[in-house]
C-alpha cells in the first residue's frame, strides 16, 4: 500500500533524510527499530482501510444482541451494536465533512434504535440501513474496515517508551538536523516520535539565528507561551526573573511545574556557548521514578501521592502585569492504570507549604531527598556542553535537566547565550496524526 510504504519510510534512513551523522547511524537504527513495528500495527488496520478493493461479502441482522454482523471480502468479520451505527450515521444530516463533527444530538438519538431493512449497495462497497425511527444511512466499506470494538489503539499508544541512563551519551543520543526536519514530514515525523520514545534528542545545524526556534515550533504548530513569552533568553543577567538568568549551578529540574498543564517539550537552542562551565546535565525522570518503584516502594508511594506545592510570582513578560503561579501535584504522577506518566521537580520553586501533617514532615523531606541523590546517580546522570547551533529538544514532563556553574570574564564579549521555546503535547501528538494520515492518501 501507498500508505504503508510512505509512513514506514519516516522511520528508515535514507539519502533524502540525514536523521543521523554517519558514524553512528547504524546504531541508532537499530534502537529505533521498534517503531517499525508500532507503523507495522497501526498501519495494519488502516491499510484495510483504504484498500479500493474491499467490498462486504455478507451481513448477519441480529436483533437479540442488537447487532449487525459485517462479512468483508478479505474474510474478516465485524460485529456492529444497532445504537452506535445510527448515532455514528454519515450522512449529510448527521455528520459535518467539513468540521468531521457530528449534528445529530445525542437527545434526539433512540437507544433501541433497530433496523427496518437492511441491504448491500449493487457494488458491495456499502450498507444501506433503514432505522426504526425512519433515518436511512449508508456505511461505505472504507469507514466500516476503519472502526474495532474494542477500539484500536491511537498510533501515539503504540510507539513505546524507552528509558535511558548514563549510556545515553551525546554520542549515541538521536540527532537530526533542522533543515532535514523543515523539509522532509517524514523527518519531522520521526524526530516527533523520538522525543515520545527517549524524551530526547539532539537537533544540530540552527546556527546562530534566533528565528529558527520559532520556525520549527510554526512548522509542528505553534510555541507554548508562558510567563515568559513565546521563548525565552538564558543569559547571565544582573537583574534576574528567573534563576536561570544568572551564572548559578542549576540542579536537575523541570521546567514551570507551577503550572497546572506544563509545556510538554523544552527546545534550547545554543548560540554561544561557555568557555568557563555552563555544561547541560540530564537524567530521565522515568527512569529513576521506575527503580526507586522497585527498590524502595515506600519511598515511591510517598513521592506519587504526596502533593508538593511549586510558585513562581513575578511580573509576566508579555502583558507586564503581575501574576502569582501556584500548583499542587506529586513529585512522580501516575495515569489511570497507575503507569508513570509525568515527573514534576523543580527544588528552586518548590513552596514552603505542604500536604502533610507535622508529624509526616520529615518522612517527604528524605523521599524527596532520595529521589533528587537517584538522580545524580552515576547510572542515571549524562552531562556534556551543547555546542553553537545545536539544541537539545527533550520531553519537560520526563526528562530532567541542569546545567554546571559558569563564568563570564570580564569585558567578554561572548557570554553563554541559550534560547528556549516550548510545545505542548497535544498539538506534537496532533501533528504526527495528520502526517500518518496524510501518508495514508
């Protein structure tokens, strides 16, 4: 298939789509061969989806279970529930093409709705249905063949995630190149999934333009504007907002968890590097929250249940009115089926307040205190120096990040110079949709 051939070609290093230098490229592929096999699943299903020549074989009406049979012409078999078919109608009546949104409300929908007659179209590629409540719909074969109960996992579900520690050297760490990712969807596909996978990568040759950040956030949508802007200046600074406005050591942290929905990745772009200090630290979050899981689980309930208070106060950057932002969120939180899906740690804005009594005070502090020593462990911990026009792109809500003290001499007239930008999860996840889908025409 058309689609299958194209959207496979994202993860698959070719000439046209320099992901990787040369001297470590085979190795790289070979870790990121497992997306081969999250393209192989999903496009397994959505293949059939447009194959043209796919018509219905046959159909079962059932009305003890409320449910029509659907026999394709490759053999398989779908069962589909009378209520969901008619609330799922595509007709012009019912569902919008243009805003693909349904019209029809969900109180104006009979629950047992039930089939008056039902038929083939002449050609097969159809189900024409006749409801109890007078509507009559059409299903094309190609939407039918789309549609699993239970639902098929979205693409996002099925790239998996990777955890690394200090063998993820900047040496072995995914790279691609910007112009590769502005011109090439299927570079920019495949850089989108590495930052799902490892929650980090390297993207080099930006040069010393401070435009090419917000390029790059434009080409996957649009920046995350916080606080601080659209982007953000690091910068040794005499009259800081923020401490990483100075020459400080920073510890390993994520970025703004005062915020109720943080930025999902963090893009740092160097423009200049340090020649006294300034190296970029980083360790997964992931991680160290799944060995402290294992080796102390105490330790991990503390940290995934315990809210932590984190604020920032200041004076916005955008609108210079002031602002004081406060959240209240676990160190380590988990989704609905209790997996790690998000790292909040950020010591240099974490609040004076807590959700315990006195008497459980301390017991926080030595979690806390656990968790930030396992990050520096020398398993877990990788450092280098970003050099001018690379950037490091790595996940805020997994991937922790620092940076060594330095200094700026005086009358230097090259002083460390990073920019930073963000972009939201959703609109990341949004992208790599439409690209899949865009492969699939």
């Amino acid at each position: 298939m058309m689609f299958r051939s194209s959207l496979l070609r994202v993860l698959r290093y070719s000439n046209t789509c320099s992901v990787f230098q040369q001297n470590y490229r085979e190795s790289l592929q070979n870790k990121f061969r497992p997306l081969d096999n999250v393209l192989n699943r999903y496009t397994s299903v959505r293949d059939n989806a447009s194959a043209i020549n796919q018509n219905v074989a046959g159909f079962k009406v059932d009305k003890s279970t409320d449910i029509i049979s659907v026999q394709f012409s490759d053999n398989t078999e779908t069962r589909y529930p009378f209520v969901w078919l008619r609330d799922n109608c595509r007709c012009s009546k019912c569902h919008d093409k243009s805003s693909v949104h349904r019209i029809q409300l969900l109180e104006n929908l009979d629950i047992d709705v039930h089939p008056i007659k039902t038929e083939m179209h002449i050609d097969g590629h159809s189900i024409i249905v006749k409801w109890s409540d007078d509507h009559k719909s059409e299903y094309p074969v190609n939407w039918l063949k789309d549609v699993k109960f239970p639902a098929a996992q979205d693409l996002i579900d099925n790239i998996d995630v990777k955890y690394w520690g200090s063998e993820m050297t900047k040496e072995k760490m995914p790279r691609f190149s910007f112009h590769d990712v502005m011109s090439d969807e299927s570079c920019l596909y495949s850089w989108l999934a590495s930052l799902h996978m490892y929650g980090f990568s390297i993207l080099d040759n930006l040069g010393d333009n401070d435009k090419n950040l917000f390029r790059l956030a434009e080409k996957v949508s649009y920046p995350r504007q916080t606080c601080y802007g659209e982007d953000f200046v690091v910068k040794s600074n005499p009259d800081p907002t923020n401490l990483a406005y100075t020459s400080y050591r920073l510890c390993l942290h994520t970025d703004l968890p005062f915020y109720k929905y943080e930025p999902g990745i963090q893009i740092l772009h160097c423009i200049q590097s340090s020649e006294h200090g300034g190296s970029n630290e980083f360790a997964d979050g992931f991680k160290v929250a799944d060995d402290i899981q294992q080796k102390d689980p105490d330790i991990y309930d503390i940290l995934s249940s315990v809210h932590i208070n984190f604020v920032d106060e200041g004076k916005d950057e955008v609108s210079n009115t002031p602002y004081v932002l406060s959240d209240w969120k676990p160190i380590i939180s988990l989704d609905g089926r209790g997996r790690i899906k998000q790292v909040n740690f950020n010591n240099h804005v974490r609040g004076v307040q807590m959700s315990v009594g006195p008497e459980d005070v301390k017991k926080v502090y030595h979690a806390l205190a656990t968790f930030n020593s396992a990050l520096y462990q020398k398993d877990n911990f990788t450092s280098f120096k970003l050099k001018e026009g690379e950037a490091a792109c790595f996940n805020n809500t997994r991937v922790l990040h620092g940076r060594s003290a330095f200094t700026v001499p005086p009358g230097s007239q090259n002083p460390r110079h990073l920019q930073g930008i963000y972009i939201d999860w959703d609109v990341i996840y949004a992208r790599m949709r439409a690209i899949a889908a865009e492969k699939k025409k």
